[in-house]
C-alpha cells in the first residue's frame, strides 16, 4: 500500500518541478529581455532551454491551461522586477 501512495505522488512532484524550472526559466527569459541581460545568442538558449521545460512539464501531466498561468505569472513578475534587483544578480 505504501508503495502505491508513493508512486502516486511521485509523478505531481516530478511535474511540480518541471513547473518550477518553466516558471524560473520563462521569468528569465522576460526579465533578460527587458534588461538586457544576456547577449542574443544566450537569449535564444534560454527561450529554448524554457520551451525544454514546459515539454518536461506536460509529459510529466501538467495541463496547458495550468503553464499558461504559470507562463503569465513568469512574465509579469519578470516585467516588474528591477533589473537591478539582487534576484537577476
């Protein structure tokens, strides 16, 4: 029994993950953007490297309507932040 529970909640923490990496990632992608962080070619792998994660992510079982929320709140917290701010250091 409880190895049923575990293999049962190992696939939401994976995709929990997975999420997290696409959230971080997309953050990045919008906050380097706008303060120009990265010369194009490490912008372009990074929009890559994000797009990577939200194929992990639904392969792992997270919905689209779920990474688009996750997407618009990668966005406008990348397009808030200062780009002077410790976290972009």
């Amino acid at each position: 029994m409880a190895l049923l529970a575990a293999l049962l909640v190992w696939p939401a923490a994976a995709s929990s993950a997975a999420v997290d990496t696409y959230f971080e990632r997309g953050f990045m992608v919008e906050a380097g953007a706008r303060c120009r962080l990265f010369a194009p070619e490490v912008q372009s792998a990074l929009i890559s490297a994000r797009e990577q994660a939200r194929g992990v992510a639904l392969r792992e079982g997270a919905s689209v309507a779920g990474l688009r929320s996750v997407a618009d709140r990668a966005r406008t917290r990348g397009l808030s932040t200062p780009c002077d701010s410790a976290e972009l250091a």
